[in-house]
C-alpha cells in the first residue's frame, strides 16, 4: 500500500482535471492500479517478507511496477474514453481480484516452494510405515505413533488429550503435547510467522530458528526458540506435518533446563514418530492448558 501512495500523488498532480471530469478514465485508473496492487503488489510486499529481502532489491521490483502502472494510466490509449476499453478493464479487475481471493494460499504456497522456502534437508524425517512400531506409544486421536521408551510416561488432560513426559531430574524435564492439524487455513510462511510471534521471537535475548522441507504430498516445518538463561535454559519446539487434506499434525516440546541430552532426546522421539493412516479426532481442538 506504501507504494501506491505517491502513485495517487501523480495523479492528482498531473491530472486532476481530467480525473475530476471524466468518468471513464476514473474507471481506467481505477482498474489499473487495482490490478498492480491485487496482482503485483501485495505478492512482491509477500516475497519480501518471508525471504527477509532487504536494500535494493526489496524496492527495485516495486518501483518498477509502480512506474508501468504510471506509464499505463499517462498513455494516451487510457486517457481516451470508450465504453468498451473501460468496462474490459473493469472487468479483468474484477476476475482477477476474485481469482487472487480466491486462489491467495495456492499462489503464495507456490511462490514459497520456487522461493526455495521448503529447501532445507530436515533433520527429523518422519519414520516411514514399513519401520518396527511393536510397542510404540499410540495417539489414536492425533494419528500418531511414537517410540518412547525409557523415562518417557504417558499422561492425559481432563480435557482428554494425551501427552508424554520426561523428568531427568527435577530440573531437566520434557513435555511433548501432539495434536491433530485441520486444513491450514494459511499458506504455511505465514503459519510459521505466526508461531514465531506467539513465541516472541522479537523479544531481546530470545533466539528463534526455523526450518521447512517437503515434497508436493508432504510440508514439514520445524520452528525453534531459546528463552534466556534467567528463565532457565527454557526452549519450545514446534513441529509440524501437513500431508494431504486433513492429515497433518503438529507436536509442542518444551524442554526445561539447558541441557544438550534433553535435545537428543527429542530428536530420538522425533524422528520415531509416524503419521497412522487414520486419526479417531473428528475436530483439532487445542486445550486451554496448552496455550
């Protein structure tokens, strides 16, 4: 929206006489500088901040379109008045801005995957189905399995959510809360910021990561941040697996104490975990406690 401001400027400083008269070409600009915000605009404003573009090239491109849709509402061919132009640009205004509403989470997922968003080579792939489960912790409402052993117990909620702990010591301990995903309403950058903010991932002190991979059936994210040592080492992970409709899940760590051990230990658990083919959960539903 910044850049379309010193584009109205131009106009105004340039035609105010003939915007304020006729209709028609109104309707022309009107049109164009629509198009450069539904179509261009708003996805550079999108490319720019899930890849952390900076300097020139964040402005460049932008300027560029602004100055194509200045050309285009100055040139001749738009500042004469004819029905049939006019009501032709109105209406690709019109189908375009229904087709950017309506296909927005498509386009941006797409342009993620070329951006190289789901580049990274994930340290903790998803154990496959032909893998040894015998004696794995089930999640039937999740759709999850998991192979934790050795210190790791089995707890539930009132709510009837089912989760895992492991205690070290009295100072080292690990909570594991999985959860069944709904169809993402969000292209998956976005779900990833919004993790990151609930996390404050801003605050001083707080350092955060992430890291997507995945395939045309399957996008995992890994999302990290580390909490400063006055709050004793505290780390929250959140990992999360979209594959096809309805069979994503996402699991919360909580990793209490700075403590390498601890992070191995997840990982093990991590990367034993596997997507069942069926989940008993008819609706996702996050509990209280877990927020």
């Amino acid at each position: 929206m910044d850049a379309l401001i010193p584009l109205l400027l131009i106009f105004i400083a340039l035609n105010s006489k003939q915007l304020s008269k006729d209709k028609l070409y109104r309707a022309n600009v009107f049109a164009i500088v629509g198009i450069l915000y539904f179509v261009f605009l708003q996805y550079l404003h999108y490319w720019n901040r899930i890849f952390h573009v900076e300097g020139a090239a964040r402005y460049i491109p932008i300027l560029i379109a602004v100055l194509m849709a200045v050309g285009a509402c100055l040139s001749p061919w738009a500042r004469r008045s004819q029905v049939i132009k006019t009501t032709n640009l109105c209406i690709l205004f019109v189908v375009l801005l229904t087709s950017t509403y309506m296909f927005d989470v498509s386009i941006k997922e797409w342009l993620a995957e070329k951006g190289g968003f789901y580049s990274s080579r994930l340290t903790v792939p998803l154990a496959s189905g032909a893998d040894d489960h015998n004696g794995s912790i089930e999640f039937h409402s999740v759709g999850l399995e998991m192979k934790a052993f050795d210190g790791w117990v089995k707890a539930e909620l009132p709510s009837g959510h089912k989760y895992l702990l492991y205690e070290k010591d009295p100072g080292h301990r690990i909570e594991v809360r999985p959860n069944c995903m709904g169809e993402m309403q969000v292209d998956t950058p976005t779900y990833v910021s919004k993790i990151l903010q609930s996390y404050e991932s801003g605050r001083r002190n707080v350092s955060s990561s992430y890291e997507c991979g995945g395939s045309a059936d399957l996008k995992m994210c890994l999302v990290k941040a580390t909490y400063p040592s006055e709050t004793q080492g505290v780390q929250r992970w959140h990992w999360f697996a979209e594959q096809g409709s309805n069979m994503g899940f996402t699991v919360d760590y909580i990793l209490s104490g700075d403590d390498k051990a601890l992070e191995d230990k997840v990982m093990e658990l991590m990367v034993s975990t596997r997507i069942v083919e069926k989940r008993t959960a008819l609706m996702c539903r996050t509990p209280a406690a877990w927020l």
